[in-house]
C-alpha cells in the first residue's frame, strides 16, 4: 500500500510563499489521485487541491489563483506551490492519495503565515 509523507512547511510572512512536498512510496503512484488538505484549529479538515493521474487540478474556490498543485509521476512526488499566502492560510497540510478502496493520509505539515 501506498505510503506518504509530508514536507515543507513552516512559519512565513503574509504575501510570501512555501512550496509543500509529498513524497509517495510501497505502490504505483501514478494510479492515484493526489490532493491536499488542511485543518485549522477548530476546523474541520477541507480539500485545498488536486490533481489526477492525469494532471487534472482541481481546486477550492479559497486558494484559487494563488496555490498551484503538481506532480512529478517519475519521482513519485506530488507538490503546492503556496503563493501571496495569507494568515487564514494557516493550518496543518495533508497530503492524501485515493484510488477505488483506498485512501491514505500523510503525518502533516504545519504552515503558519504571521508577522
């Protein structure tokens, strides 16, 4: 089964920018689905993005124009490029991975966006 794990995050300046990565292993990668979530305290966990085998994006009204989801089927790793971050944009990150009769979650990744 697929495995994977987060990378990335940290504490920036609103209006600067992250590039998260997860790195995917124990599977096919190219078979699934990749997306990325985040939780904010109190909140409930929310897709932020994602991308299929493809290379089909999808992504949340909130983060539209400013995040961009990709994927490198070669290094099995997919990646979010944050930019003109926001401090509402502060949250654990999650990388899941989805195909029929699977879903699997990363560790998270925390991003803070403060002055």
């Amino acid at each position: 089964q697929i495995q994977v794990v987060e990378s990335g995050g940290g504490l920036v300046q609103p209006g600067g920018s992250l590039r998260l990565s997860c790195a995917a292993s124990g599977s096919i990668f190219s078979f699934y689905v990749m997306a990325w979530y985040r939780q904010a305290p109190g909140e409930q966990r929310e897709v932020v993005a994602s991308v299929t085998s493809g290379g089909t994006t999808n992504y949340s009204d909130s983060v539209k124009g400013r995040f961009t989801i990709s994927r490198d089927n070669a290094k099995n790793t997919v990646y979010l490029q944050m930019n003109s971050l926001k401090p509402e944009d502060t949250a654990v990150y999650y990388c899941n991975a989805v195909r029929t009769g699977i879903r699997v979650w990363g560790q998270g990744t925390q991003v803070t966006v403060s002055s």
